[in-house]
C-alpha cells in the first residue's frame, strides 16, 4: 500500500456518522451489511458496537477499496481483541447482495453511494479533474467501459443525452459538440478544459462548470442508478422485520430514486419510513468535512407481516446535530438504544469466504 493511500485512509471521515448509527439502531451480536464499503469508515463504526457475537458484512466492487478496508478493519481487530466482530468482506457490486446474503438474515443495511474520497484522491483513477489523470472512472477496473471510451467513441447526440440526463446539465449540447470537436480526449484535465471553455461557469454556480459532465460520465461508466434500484428493490427480502435501511446519496438523482422506491414499499406496506424528510449534515459537520454539505440521508424499518405502518413515529430524529460521533460506544436514548424485533437465528448467510 501506498503512503498516499495510508494518508487517505487515516483522513477518511464518514459523513453523517452519527445518524448513521442511530437509525440502524446497531445492536450487539446483529448482522449488519455495508454495500459500500469505501475506506470502512461507516463499517469500523458499527463493529466497535456489534460484539463478539456480531456479525459485519462488507461490499465493494473496486478491489484498492477492498484491500485498504480490509487492512483498516485487521488493525480494529487488534485494537478490540476478543471484542471484534466476524468480518466478511466481498468483492462485487452491492446490486449482487442478494446473491451473497441469506433471505431475512440482516439486522441492518448500510449504503453510502456516490463516489469514495479515495478515488477522488487518486489521480489514475480518472473521476476527478482537480488533478490530471487518465479519464477512465471505472469503479472496478476489472471490467467495463472507461470514460475515455465514452466521450471519443459516443455518437454527439447520445453524448448529449448523457450529459443532459445523468449531469442534469442544460448545455449539454455545446459541450458533447465541443468534445466531439476535441477528440481525442484523453485526460481529466483536457475534459475539464474543453467543458469549461464550451459552458463557462455561469452566475450565482459555484461549481466547476465539469462538474456535472464528469458526474454523467461516472453515472453511466459504473451503472449507479441501476445498481442503486436493484440494491433497494432487493434489500425488503435479506431484512429481518423491523430490520433497518439507511441510504445516503450526493446528488438529486440517487435521491429522487431511494425516495421513489421508499414511498412505493411503504404503499405496498413494507416499510415504515423514518425520515419524513432527508437528513442533513448541519454547519459544524460541513466545516469538518466539506463531502457532507451534499449528503442526504433516507432511513425505513422493515415491517413485520401483519404490521401497519400507521401512527408509528421516527424512532431516532437528531439530524444533524454536528455532535462528533466516535462509534465507539452506543447512543445514549432510550429510544436509540431500544431493542426492534427478535434477535433471529436461521441459517447462517451464504457468503464468500
């Protein structure tokens, strides 16, 4: 490992830390699952409060984050001794959990989406134009097409469409036009230049003027929205009842879809949705940690068969508080720390060693 990743890691702080925890409710010797497994920030959290009894759950299809999670949560283990949970981490996408997951096995689910502070930090990973580098995007190199392939092989009006659908950008047209007038493009910061000098930062954006083509681009190279539906669709069938879900998405795009799939769950009486409205970090946590100003948070339990979801009240409401949250020990509440369902036995989960 890199010293730069070491520093990566070591800075790594999760957004919206503290209501992470109080919506899922993390209790001792539970089976929690993080979809996105990123730098373990969220993951290292909940196993300071599982207990040797519990289980973590890890995914992540990009193998750089895999490998430093793993190393970050072995040196947890020492830390915690016989304290430590079971950890299984698991190198595919999270639109694959069902495959690795038994049916009603999870306390608890976790998904952060968006892109990780350290493929922003790395350079060759091509997802940021603050340093150049090659434009690829891909989260797991492994497979799939790069950014590079898109923007020089796309024809202009579906690049257009891209740009307009997935950037949520008005002048898609000049820039797929001013791209396809470029090529080849071959850099984050060729890309960054030929965008901003066809769509100049307009007034009151404070934005880079880049900012949403790159945000199309990664969109449709790693397939977020649909990874993101097939994880949320799929999550009622791996929770137990009263089982807890927790999203937090970075644009309107992943929102509007965990919003979309919430609210038609709750109608077919599946959920009961926690948070009336999306959970924002306040101006404490974004002085602390700029990526959280963006972060929207969405959290729902499972009902149980029979259940309504009627007249029932979130059970955690502290959004926001910018109180620093260490993990290290549970919320204080009563209504935190109150117990939601049985602790549930059954099969062990079908998971990759």
């Amino acid at each position: 490992m890199t010293e730069a990743r070491r520093t990566t890691a070591s800075r790594h702080v999760p957004v919206l830390s503290q209501d992470v925890i109080g919506y899922l409710d993390v209790r001792e010797g539970g089976t929690y699952l993080d979809c996105t497994l990123g730098l373990a920030g969220h993951a290292s959290q909940i196993a300071r409060l599982l207990g040797p009894a519990g289980h973590l759950i890890g995914f992540d299809r990009d193998p750089r984050a895999l490998e430093l999670a793993g190393e970050r949560l072995r040196e947890l283990a020492t830390a915690l001794g016989e304290r430590m949970p079971r950890v299984t981490l698991v190198g595919e996408a999270f639109s694959r959990v069902a495959d690795f997951v038994e049916v009603s096995s999870l306390d608890g689910m976790l998904a952060d989406f968006g892109v990780s502070s350290m493929q922003l930090d790395e350079p060759e990973r091509g997802f940021s134009f603050q340093t150049d580098g090659p434009l690829d995007m891909r989260q797991d190199t492994r497979q799939g097409v790069t950014a590079a392939q898109v923007v020089n092989e796309m024809d202009e009006s579906d690049l257009a469409n891209l740009i307009y659908e997935y950037g949520e950008e008005r002048r898609s047209r000049r820039i797929a036009r001013a791209i396809v007038r470029a090529r080849p493009v071959t850099t984050t910061g060729q890309l960054a230049r030929i965008v901003a000098g066809s769509a100049p930062t307009m007034k009151g954006d404070r934005i880079h003027p880049a900012t949403r083509t790159f945000q199309a681009l990664r969109i449709h190279v790693n397939r977020e929205l649909d990874e993101i539906k097939d994880l949320l669709e799929a999550a009622p069938r791996l929770l137990k009842p009263s089982g807890r879900l927790v999203v937090i998405s970075f644009h309107s795009l992943e929102d509007r879809i965990a919003k979309d799939v919430l609210k038609d769950l709750t109608s077919k009486g599946i959920w009961n949705v926690l948070t009336r409205k999306p959970v924002v970090a306040d101006e404490a946590e974004t002085a602390r940690n700029p990526r959280a100003r963006s972060a929207k948070l969405r959290a729902a339990a499972m009902l149980a068969p029979g259940e309504s979801a009627a007249g029932k009240t979130p059970e955690y409401q502290d959004q926001g508080s910018g109180r620093q949250l260490t993990g290290f020990a549970q919320l204080k509440t009563a209504k935190v720390k109150k117990a939601i369902g049985a602790q549930g036995g059954g099969k062990k989960p079908r998971l990759r060693k």
